[in-house]
C-alpha cells in the first residue's frame, strides 16, 4: 500500500513540478545562449570556430539536431525539450538505483531515488531551463546505468562478454564531459576503481577506458581539429574568472546543502544508522535473491559516490562556484543513497513506509523552497513584497512580440539578452553570442575578431554602426567585463549607452524584464542602414 502511494505522489508531482517550472521558472541569461548556440549549428555554423561558446560542444549538435521541434516555440520550446531530458534523468536515477538493491527491495529504490530528484524544485527547475544539465545528467546516469550491465547478476547470463558493455558506458561518460567539461573528472576516478577491482569486474576497465577515449575522440576532435586555439580561449575563460576565497565555497557548499536538504539528511540518517546498527540487515539483504546469484549490486554504490565527489570537489574549487554547478551529478548521489536506504530495514512493510516517508520529505522541500516564492516575487520594496504581473516567461513572450513588429522585415537585433533574440526568432551581430558575457575589453582588435566577441573598439563600432533597426537592452547590457566578471566602470557604460542613443531612440521601456527583473529600453534607429537579411 505506502508503495502504490509513493508511487501515485511521485508521478503526480513530478509532472506538476516540471509544468510549473516551464512556465513560472525565472528567465536565466543562460537559456539565450544556449538556444542560439543551437540554432546556429542547426544553421550550419560551427562553435568556436564560427561563434564564441564557453561549454563543451556537444549541447550545441543535439540541441540544434532537434531543433525543427523546439526552435518555433523560442524559449518556452527549449524548457520543454529540456524538461523532457530532466524527466528522463530522473527515470534513469531510479533505474541505477534499483540496480544497487535485490530485487525484491527494487521498487523502493527506484521512488526514493525518483522523489529525490524529479520531486525536488530546485533540481527540477535546473533541469528544466536550457542549461547544460539536464542534458549531462542523462549522458552520466545512462553511462553508469550501462556500466552496471557490465557485472550480470545470475551465473546462467554472465559471460566473458558482459563486460563489454563497459565501453558504451565509457563513451556516454565521455559525451558528457562533451557537454560540461567538469564532468570528465568521472573518467579516471571510475577507471581506476574498476582497476582496482578487476577480480570481481574483470576486463571492464579495459572496455571502459576504450570508451571513454572514443567518446572523447567523437566529442572534441573536431573541435581540436578545426578551432584548436578559439576552443581553449573560450575554456581559459572559465579559468580566469574571478571571485575564489573560502567565503564564497562555503557560500556554494551551504546553499547545495538546502538544495538538496532530502538527499543530504538520509545519507546522513544512513550514516548514523550504519554506526549503531551494523549488523542483521546485511545478512538479510544476502538470503533475498535466489540460487545463482553471484552479485547483489552493494558495489555500485561506492563507485557512483566517488565518481560524485570527484567531481562535485573539482566544481567546488572553481574560481566561482555556483551552487547549480553540482546538478548533473546529484542524481548519482541520489541513486547511492536511495539503494543504501533500500537495504537498510528488513521488514518489507517497513521499507515501505521507509520510502513514503522520504517521498513526502521531497515533497515539503519543495514546497517550502525558497525557490517557488523567487517564481512569483520580483523583490522586496522594504516592507511589502512586490509581485510579479506575469510570469518571466509571459513577459518575454510579449515582449519579443513587440520587437518582432517594430523590427518589420529585419532580422537582426542589437542586444546582448539573447534570450529576447531567441524569443524573436531573430539574429544578433557576430559577436553578441554570450550575451553579456561577451565583452573582453582587455583584448586587442586582433583578438577579439579572432574569437568572436568584442573589445572596447569592435564594441563602440558596433553600436555606432550595427545595422539592425532595433535595439534592446537591460540591467545587463554592457554592465559585465569578462573574463573577471566584474561591473563596467559607470562612465565606460555610460559611454555605451551614449553611443547607442546618437544613433536610435527610445520607444519601449519594460519593467521587471527577464533574469533579476530590471527595465529593458527597447529602442529604434533613426535612420535605418540596410537590414540584413536571413539567406
């Protein structure tokens, strides 16, 4: 009964937590580049090489693969493509899970792991904007959940060929380094355990290392072969960015902890259980499986724990690590600690109600996340809240509207919140690709035609002569210096925008626009250049 009722929960909310993220989830400046990297390819352009993108170049290929379906839709398209793979993730996080318990202790496994990541807001909300890590997650659980076929559970369907399948399992690991270089730290971390362990693994180091180099090989040798030098830019930029101290980790590190509060409490409960109770259940756990099982699964855990912190200390250490850095790689965690908690009573009534009880802790968390309230406020005027009037989403979409019929026939969009281009379905100047993000005012003229993003020359010269007949820009725009990340002085942006208002005029202000909710001056040429055409 509590197992057909965690089960009822789980898909309910599942469903209802995505849906709302689609619609009510805030505008991230993030979404925009993404899709428009997308598209681009989709156009026949190559990242790097043609345009400056700052994440492995995998997304770019699938995302502009199935573009045909997302594309017309602008952003709200994308969130659901992408809310379908964090769907998918979350099924794949159970299905891992269920491979670290018997079968008969499966079920519970499965929920717990689903309900701690498609039933936590904060996960679902990140998995659902186009970033990098719904995506990830999927390429990092399917990798992991085809290395566990590698170790056939009955004696009458293992064969020296089972652990063949290390090598699919390689290469999705390596795909997903494709899509969030990070990511790659799994690689030697897995390799080496699965070394250390050939008496039970056999040669699946061997098919998993082959593996992870032709993943690797598949997913940047192009790159490497045909914007060798754009390609490292655009990663020393990770590299350079500034805001490392210990404050700001343990900032990162207190913040993924409430976000992921559920997880984080039954390891620890899991933890506190194995100190005082460490006898009795695991031999119950053994008797549970029919003759001829040689491996109940008790392994993997281990495997995907250190293959988790591998990579959650690397995104740690980064110069500014964002909390939402550690999505792709949780529902590792939550795959590990939902099997222990499966094995960790015997009664089966029990694990049932074991299971409901961290299904509806998932639940509460979202309910009371911080996060929900963030969907519907859009800041604090001292003592009264003020609400948003539409959700980020509704506002872009009519505000793309707007630019769309005050554009005509161009195509083209002055502006660095490349979410509203998207949005469009328009382009913006070669070198706007980041968004914000592209504006590196310590590069020479050289430098930045080679790389595809602007200086102060290339920046003035385009805002002077861009021939785009709108114009668009928020909080953000020309507000951010890369790669240091740090505010442009108040004259040089002032500057900026001078430039901007020789040549065009204001004719739209939108309040409480996109990410953080800051006005968007939406303004038209005077004296318009000729419009470039899309061929």
């Amino acid at each position: 009964m509590c197992i057909w009722l965690a089960a009822m929960c789980v898909a309910a909310a599942s469903v209802t937590l995505y849906t709302a993220a689609v619609w009510f989830g805030n505008l991230n400046q993030d979404e925009g580049w993404y899709l428009y990297a997308a598209r681009a390819v989709a156009d026949g352009r190559m990242p790097y090489r043609d345009f400056f993108f700052t994440q492995g170049p995998l997304m770019p290929y699938l995302y502009g693969l199935f573009a045909p379906l997302w594309s017309p839709h602008g952003v709200l398209g994308g969130r659901v493509f992408t809310a379908a793979l964090g769907l998918l993730s979350g099924l794949l996080a159970a299905g891992l899970a269920r491979r670290a318990v018997p079968s008969s202790r499966a079920a519970e496994a499965g929920l717990i792991a689903f309900a701690l990541t498609a039933c936590n807001l904060y996960h679902v909300y990140f998995t659902t904007i186009p970033k990098t890590y719904a995506l990830a997650s999927c390429l990092v659980l399917g990798g992991f959940l085809l290395l566990t076929l590698s170790l056939s559970r009955r004696s009458q369907t293992r064969s020296t060929l089972s652990c063949m399948w290390a090598l699919p399992a390689g290469m999705l690991i390596a795909f997903a380094a494709g899509v969030r270089l990070s990511l790659g730290a799994m690689l030697p971390i897995t390799a080496l355990a699965l070394l250390l362990t050939f008496r039970k693994t056999g040669a699946a180091f061997f098919w998993f290392a082959l593996g992870g180099g032709v993943g690797l090989a598949l997913a940047f040798g192009p790159t490497l072969t045909e914007a060798l030098e754009p390609f490292l830019f655009s990663q020393s930029f990770h590299v350079a960015r500034g805001g490392r101290d210990l404050f700001f980790m343990a900032g990162s590190l207190a913040r993924t902890v409430r976000a992921y509060l559920p997880a984080v409490m039954l390891l620890a409960a899991l933890v506190i259980f194995r100190l005082f109770r460490s006898s009795g259940v695991a031999d119950t756990v053994a008797q549970e499986e029919p003759t001829g099982v040689l491996y109940r699964g008790q392994f993997w855990p281990w495997i995907w724990l250190l293959a988790f912190l591998a990579v959650f200390g690397v995104q740690l250490a980064s110069p500014y690590p964002y909390d939402d850095y550690q999505v792709p790689v949780m529902g590792l965690l939550a795959a590990a600690v939902a099997g222990w908690a499966a094995n960790s009573t015997s009664s089966g009534s029990l694990r049932g109600c074991v299971c409901l009880l961290w299904v509806v802790a998932s639940l509460l968390a979202s309910f009371g996340s911080p996060m929900a309230q963030s969907w519907f406020v859009a800041r604090q005027d001292r003592f009264w809240a003020v609400r948003k009037t539409a959700p980020d989403l509704a506002v872009l979409r009519q505000t793309a509207r707007d630019v769309r019929a005050l554009a005509g026939t161009d195509d083209l969009l002055l502006t660095q919140d490349t979410y509203l281009a998207v949005e469009a379905d328009m382009r913006v100047p070669e070198g706007l690709e980041m968004g914000p993000f592209s504006y590196f005012p310590q590069l020479s003229d050289e430098e930045a035609a080679r790389y595809h993003v602007m200086n102060d020359t290339r920046l003035e010269a385009l805002l002077a002569a861009a021939p785009a007949s709108i114009a668009a820009y928020s909080g953000y725009g020309f507000a951010i210096r890369s790669p240091v990340m740090d505010e442009v002085p108040a004259a040089q942006r002032h500057a900026f925008l001078s430039t901007l208002g020789q040549h065009y005029d204001g004719v739209q202000e939108v309040p409480d626009f996109g990410q953080n909710s800051t006005t968007l001056q939406i303004m038209k040429r005077r004296t318009p250049l000729g419009a470039q055409q899309r061929p």
